[in-house]
C-alpha cells in the first residue's frame, strides 16, 4: 500500500491502520521485539506482509511474500487455522527447518491465524525473546490471541461495508515498534485543517515555544515564525505539500531565534470522508546532543541505527571508517548511506543483532575506493538478501532493474490515523549509472516508515550537525583492510562499535583478501543459496515439483525471469517447465536431438555452463539462433548427477548484465543440486507408476451386479508427490445376496498396493464361500499375519440380502459406514468393531445386523476422504454425511445414473485439491424398491 493509493481509496487508509495498530499492540501484548501481519493478495494462495514493525524492510524482503501451502509456521496458521507457537530456535528447527535454515537465530516467535466468521483474513505475527518452553509464553500468546480475533472482527466488518478491499497487494509498511525509552527532550503537538487554516497547538507546545494561547495569533503563519523564524517559509511550504498527500521523509531540521536545535515532523491523518488533515509534533532535542559530543571523542568509531535500519548518530571515528562524511551517514538509511554494506555476511550479522539480544561480532574487509562507492559487484542479486533467501519466496520486485537518476524518491507508506510517520530515507536514492547493478534498498520499492504516535524522536535520533571536519576526516587513511564490528542490540537502535581489525587480537591472520576486493562479499556469502535450495529441494519429490522449486528459489535469488529446463530422453531433450517466455516460444526446441548446434544441447554434451552477457553475445556465438528478446542475457546451466546427463537448465534476464566469479560458481554449483532432485524424482515417479499400474490392475474392473441394488465406486489416488497408497473396494455375489467390501492398507507404495491385492483375493475368496462377516473378517486377520508384510489393514464388510433389505456388518478398525435414508435423514452407523487386521491373532469382530429400505443409500468409505491434517477425523465424517444427505432422493434421478452423481458430487472437493496427501476410496449401494410380479 502506498500513500497514492490511500489518498484515492479510503478503505485502504482505514485497512493499513487496523493492520498498524494490531502489531503495534501485540508486540506489547507478546512481549517481543518486532512482529508483523501477514493478510491474503487477491493472488489465490499468496500472502503479503502487510505491516512490519521493529525490522528494516528491504532487510526481510524476501518473506515478503508467501504461499500458503509452504512448509512456514505463518503459512501452517493460515492454513490449518492453527496457532503456532516457537518458543525457541531448537524447536524452529525441529518443526520449521526450511524456515529456521533462512533465519538460524536465537530468538522466539507466535503466529495466530486473524479469523473474521468463517473467513481467515491473515495471520499476526511477534517474533520475541527466546525460551526454554512454550509454557513460559502462554500468557503473552493469550493476549496476542485475543487481539487476532479483535482484528478479524474489525476486518470482518470492514469487509462488509467494502467486499474485496480486505486484500494486501503492495509492499509492507514498516514501522517502529513501541518506544521502551522516554526522550530527554520537550515535544508538541499541534493539528492544521487547511480547508479552514485553522491550527490548534497543545499545551506542551505552547510552553516549548513559549507563546501562551492568549498571545498565540492562531495562523499558520505565525506558527512557523514562532518554531524557526529564519526557516518560515520552508514549513509553510512543507506544510502546503502534507496537506495534498506530500509528507516529508525525514523530520525537518531546525534552528529556533536563539540557534537551538529544533525538529519538526509532519503527517496526514485521515477522517474519511473529509480530507486528510495535518498533524505535527515539534520536539526540542535538550540535552541529549551533549551525549553525543561525549561520544565524537572516542577512539573507536561509534554509530547507530534504529529498528528499520536509519542512522542517527555516527562520531567522526566511525565516519572515516566508513568511508563517508558524517553529513551522509546521519539521517540516512545504512545501506543507502554505505553502499558496500549490501553484502550477504553484513545483512545476516545485522539480522541476527535485530532478532536476539546477544551481542554480535564479526569482521568485514572494507573494499576499495571505488567499491564502496558503488556496492558489492554482485550483479542482479538485488538488496538487500543474504541468508533469508533460505526457502522463503522473495518478492518479485527483486528482479527488476535499478531506477533511473530521474527516480523522486521512494513510494510513503500508509500512516495511521493520528500517528507520525518516522524517517527512513534521507531523500532520492542515488541513481544506477550502469544496468545490472544491484537495487538497493532506497530504490522505490522500498516503504517509507511509520512511527508510534507517543513517541516524538529521540536527542539521540538527532545526530550532530555536519562540519568541515568530518568531510576532511572521511577521506584520512586508516589502519589495514579488515574491520572489526561490534552490534549490541537495544529496545530502540543498534549500537555498533567499529575498529581497524589489526588492534584486535582475533583478528583473521594469513585470510586472502584478493577475492574480497574484488567481489566485496564473504566466502561464506556464496553458501547461503545452495543451502536455500537444497533445503527446498528435500521436499520435492516429482520433476513438476523440482522445476517449481527452482522457478520459486532460483530466479529471484539472481533476478532472473525466465526459466527453462529440459530432460533428456533417449538421447533427446524434452521441455519440462518454462516460465517467463513468450508463449510457443520453446516449441521448436521441445524433443531436439543432441547433435543440434544450440547453447542449451552443447551445454549438457559438453558439461560446461554457458553464460552470455548479452543477446549480442549469444547471437554472435550461435549465428541465426530464434531469440525471445533483442536485449536481455542468459545463462545455460548443465543437470548432470554423478555423472550422468539430466537435462540443461535456462536463466534468462530482462536487461545485459556480467556474471560474475561467485555467481558462476554459485550457479553451476546448484545446477548439480537441481540435477539430483531431478534423477531422484524421475526415479520416484518410475517408480510410483508402477505402483499404480499394479494398483489399478488390482481393483475391480466391474462390480457384481443385482436388479435390486446399483452399486458405484470411486478410486483417487494422492496428488502428485504422494505414493500409491493400498485402498480398495469390491462387491462380490455372496450367497443369494451381495458383500460390499471397503479397506485401507496401512503405508503407500508397491508393497502396501500388493498386499491390498493379497486381502483382496482373500476377502472375495471368502465371500464367495457364503461365510458369516466375522468369519471373513477373522480369516482374512489370519491370513495378513501368516503373510506378515509388516503392515496392517482396516476393513469394513457389510453382507446385504437385496431383497429383503437385511444387513449384517462387521468392522475391523476402519471408519463407520453412513446410510441415508429416504426421507433425508443420514445417520453414522457407529458399529461395534474389533482392531485392524494383521494385529492380534485371537482379535474377535463382532456382526451387527441392519435394515436397508428401499431408497436408502449406504456409503462406505477410507479415511482419506474425511481426515485431514489438523483437523479431528468425526469433523470431516460430519461433513461427509451433510453432503450425503444433500444428495437428493433417487427418484428425482435416471435410474442407473443416480449413484453415479452422488459419488461424483461426495468426491468433487477431494478430486479438484491440489493437496490429497492420501487416496481415497469411496463405494455407494442404494436399495431399489423391487419391481411389479410380471403376469402369469
């Protein structure tokens, strides 16, 4: 959400500051440090951070976004509904390891699903201190409960008024957390309406300027003459720009008629339907900046940063070792202010210091000169992301090239109604002189933030007015290349100390440096996406998968956008995926032979990876080859596993760019990643054919059939990903009568779909023999321990006399049958049953008899079709025999097709889910009433 699109829609400014406050109070309630709200996109699936209190922004873009069926505790609550609660990294990691991998810190999280009726709208988030257990935190997650559901109330009503606007599509505001911290100075408030020009101050702000409301004009003129009379004109005219939607970035600075610092910050406070008014707080630093002169003496560099990354203070020390005047340091945003700090190592040390309450220590080489002017060399990376890329989807505003010089400015954030906004940006970012370049953090994707309304800056917040000597100290030498860094985390800021590393006993001795100059990243910087990946790749199990892995993990982590992979088959590559080209593109390329002369072939023939810098490049390697652009760059990556050809791998970029000595290592080095998956899955998926050819073999081809009784089935197996499982149904000529027979294997696979057809034999054996339910049920129990495959097995047999409508069950362990009646009413048929079969030799089963009418429908079932993960199975088997009672009575429908609907219509939610982590087997018997004696 930005400020444009609030000015325009007021709902949206209504929505952010419901979002605003619910973080801002469950970070007090939940005891934490930072947390957040995540709210459902108008993309199915997707979640967007909304708000982001107590964290830089572009430092945790890439959880940004997420998608709901990712394996993430925000993504679970969303989900299942669940709360979830991380006391610490240990359990993180035993239960959220993809998610613990991107963020390997000490510290503690809640995430409570915001439910409004029957709609989940998001989830809160308070990432707080750690713990020993959950026990300890019951309070605080009570608290931050209650809030959620205060919330979804409010989004639910909201919703009402405005169906559809409870939706998130834009990038998140990020504010301050609560202050734990009173400023030393003095502060006012006053409000402007500027359709009446009337300004009213508080008493505070009477007393500060020393103007009692007797003597106080009330124009706005005269309220600018009394804050900073030689700036007059400057707050009328930032006063003008408020009003039309246009606050400043960064609190005004300010001298009083004595030279006193002053501040002034401004904002639009929103009363839909009116016009967004003006409010202010003017503050008088006191003593605070004598603090600071204490500090500009130290030896040691010293500067500080608050909670989303805006530095307010920096001694001179600190400047020369950084490399910039103190006049570009204070004020600005870090990475904007040190450029050559966008660098992975950096960004996770930072992370770390922002999320525990441990001291950080590290080193850092400094880069040369004209690095530190521009940032690390990693081009296309995007800023800033380091170990956050670990299994977490960045925004797709990663890949997209860097603003031009003629860029204004970042997008404001939405600010809540009544609250200021808080700086993070010291003005336009700078611009990008050459394509590729890495985006950084002020470019205008990143949000302006918003600060609590209570807490007017901090003396410390303020930072010293520049001076000749901090421009002359930037450009002084320094001792060696290695830097010694220091983060000590506070409620409010970061204080870091820096020092040259050779003063420091530990410092690195014998470390090569040659690498670091020129790349200006850590060794351990390439490790964090291979780990991101490998860990993603760990849950994908068929080719479909893997390659969806990829697209999510690897275009963003280098700001690709297109993507394609072919595996090869008897000597021919064969298009598996492909996102981002034009549409028929790759067709001529699909089944291509391996003598063909194409970067893609020659790749994999030859196992070396190809990377062109330009379209140029690859036209003049390749002469006459179709291109999908005339200007972009690509990268041809082999899939080779031990040795063995897979397929090739595409990367495909919008704009020329170089790749760099890390990035073709980095690259080549997750094409063998990308290439294991895709044996392993090629394997499984060999393999899990054969289990359902044999499956499918094994079930009947048609059911026994009466003129008194329609019978139907239905058979699905798990979603891709899933191994065949060991469900079947049958019906079987017993006797006068018929047996219907469903049961569940226990396991997936070729051995539990052989064993169903071992049971399955046996139970039709028995059947045919006319023997009572129990004694099929014991002999089949017999049978499954002789065989001992070291599974068990549920069953249900119902024996049927279809004439008279006589029934005699027996249940082994498995779900109860449901039966409707003619009139509607569906009950559970809460049969007394013995355990699963396969257990205990001596297990008895006993049989209950039952009465079938005319009309009535009995359905039989497995546990796939009513049990799902986080909810109780009797809840799902209550919504089963809603659906069954809903059905509608047979003779509304064709004879012979009215089963057949039924089915269809109780397995219609299963058949279209993307997530079946089981199969399913479903068999109907309806009793048809018995047709008139012919004549004699």
């Amino acid at each position: 959400m930005t400020g444009s699109v609030e000015d325009a829609h007021p709902t949206a400014g209504r929505l952010t500051a419901l979002l605003i406050d619910a973080s801002t109070e469950a970070i007090s309630a939940g005891g934490g440090h930072a947390g957040g709200v995540y709210l459902r996109s108008r993309t199915p699936g997707l979640l967007r951070l909304a708000v982001l209190s107590g964290l830089p922004g572009p430092l945790f873009r890439p959880w940004w976004r997420l998608h709901a069926d990712r394996p993430f505790p925000v993504a679970d609550a969303y989900r299942l509904g669940v709360q979830v609660v991380l006391p610490n990294a240990t359990e993180t990691m035993r239960r959220y390891p993809q998610f613990a991998a991107g963020l390997p810190f000490q510290f503690g999280s809640l995430y409570v699903p915001v439910v409004g009726g029957s709609t989940t709208y998001g989830v809160l988030t308070v990432l707080r201190p750690a713990v020993t257990d959950a026990a300890e935190v019951l309070a605080e997650h009570d608290r931050v409960v209650r809030l959620a559901q205060e919330l979804g109330a409010a989004l639910r009503g909201l919703e009402d008024a405005h169906p559809d606007e409870v939706a998130w599509d834009g990038e998140p505001v990020c504010l301050r957390p609560p202050t734990a911290s009173t400023s030393l100075g003095r502060a006012g408030r006053f409000a402007w309406d500027p359709e009446t020009a009337d300004i009213t101050l508080d008493e505070d702000l009477h007393t500060l300027l020393g103007m009692p409301p007797s003597e106080f004009p009330g124009t706005v003129e005269a309220f600018a003459e009394a804050v900073a009379p030689t700036d007059a004109h400057r707050i009328l005219a930032t006063l003008r720009d408020t009003a039309v939607g246009r606050p400043p970035a960064l609190p005004l600075y300010l001298r009083d008629e004595d030279g006193a610092l002053r501040l002034l910050d401004l904002w639009n406070a929103y009363e839909p339907p009116a016009a967004p008014a003006v409010r202010g707080v003017v503050v008088a630093p006191g003593p605070g900046p004598t603090a600071d002169s204490a500090a500009d003496l130290l030896p040691d560099g010293v500067f500080c940063v608050d909670r989303l990354g805006l530095v307010v203070y920096a001694n001179p020390r600190a400047a020369q070792l950084l490399g910039r005047p103190r006049a570009e340091l204070v004020g600005r945003d870090l990475w904007e202010a040190v450029p050559w700090l966008r660098r992975p190592d950096f960004e996770d040390h930072l992370r770390a210091a922002l999320l525990t309450p441990d001291p950080v220590h590290f080193h850092l080489v400094r880069p040369s000169a004209q690095e530190s002017e521009t940032g690390p060399s990693a081009q296309g990376t995007g800023s800033p992301r380091s170990a956050g890329d670990a299994g977490s989807p960045p925004s797709a505003q990663h890949a997209g090239p860097p603003p031009s010089s003629q860029h204004a400015g970042p997008p404001q954030s939405a600010k809540n109604a009544g609250s200021p906004p808080s700086a993070q940006d010291a003005g336009p970012p700078p611009s990008s002189q050459h394509t590729g370049a890495p985006q950084s953090a002020q470019d205008a994707e990143s949000p302006l933030s918003a600060r609590d309304a209570g807490s007017p800056p901090s003396a410390r917040n303020l930072g010293p007015p520049p001076s000749a000597q901090d421009a002359e100290s930037a450009q002084r030498p320094y001792e060696g290349d290695w830097l010694a860094l220091s983060v000590y985390s506070g409620p409010d800021r970061l204080t870091c100390t820096i020092r040259p590393a050779s003063r420091v006993k530990d410092s690195p001795e014998g470390q090569e440096t040659a690498e670091l100059s020129e790349t200006g990243m850590s060794p351990l910087a390439p490790l964090y996406r291979p780990i991101a990946l490998a860990i993603a790749l760990t849950e994908a199990v068929t080719a479909r998968q893997v390659s969806a892995v990829v697209m999510r993990e690897l275009l963003p982590a280098f700001g690709g956008r297109r993507l394609a992979i072919y595996l090869l088959q008897e000597r021919h590559l064969y298009l598996e995926w492909e996102t981002g080209f034009p549409k028929g593109f790759l067709s001529p390329f699909d089944g291509v032979d391996l003598g063909t002369h194409l970067p893609g072939v020659e790749t994999l023939t030859t196992g070396r990876p190809l990377f062109f810098d330009s379209m140029e490049q690859l036209t003049a390697t390749y002469p006459g080859i179709p291109l999908d652009a005339t200007e972009g760059a690509r990268a041809f990556l082999p899939l080779i596993a031990s040795g063995r050809a897979v397929g090739s791998c595409i990367l495909g970029f919008d704009r020329p760019r170089s790749f760099s000595t890390e990035e073709r290592t980095v690259l080549t080095a997750l094409a063998g990643l990308i290439a294991h998956a895709m044996e392993k899955a090629q394997r499984y998926e060999s393999e899990a054919a054969l289990a359902r050819g044999l499956q499918q073999a094994l079930l009947p081809r048609r059911l026994a059939a009466h003129p008194q009784l329609e019978t139907t089935g239905r058979y699905l197996p798990g979603t891709a990903g899933m191994e065949v499982g060991g469900d079947w149904y049958d019906v079987v000529e017993s006797g006068d009568g018929l047996a219907l027979v469903i049961g569940d294997v226990q396991g997936h696979g070729v051995q539990a779909a052989a064993t169903m057809g071992q049971l399955r034999s046996a139970v039709r054996a028995f059947a045919l023999g006319d023997r009572p339910p129990d004694e099929v049920m014991s002999s089949t129990n017999h049978l499954l321990i002789d065989l001992d495959p070291g599974l068990f097995a549920s069953c249900c047999y119902i024996r049927l006399d279809p004439a008279t409508g006589v029934a005699r069950a027996a249940r082994a362990g498995h779900p109860p049958p449901l039966l409707r009646s003619p009139d509607g009413r569906t009950r559970v048929l809460d049969l007394p049953g013995g355990v699963v079969l396969g257990v205990d030799p001596r297990a008895r089963y006993p049989v209950t008899e039952l009465q079938m009418e005319p009309g009535a429908i009995l359905a039989l079932y497995t546990d796939g079709l009513v049990e799902r993960p986080g909810s109780d199975i009797d809840e799902g088997i209550t919504a089963l025999r809603v659906a069954l009672a809903k059905a509608g009575a047979p003779a509304a429908r064709p004879v012979g097709r009215f089963l057949a609907g039924v089915a269809d219509r109780l397995t219609a939610t299963a058949r279209h889910a993307l997530d079946r982590p089981d199969d399913i087997a479903l068999l109907l018997a309806s009793r048809r009433t018995a047709p008139p004696p012919g004549p004699h």
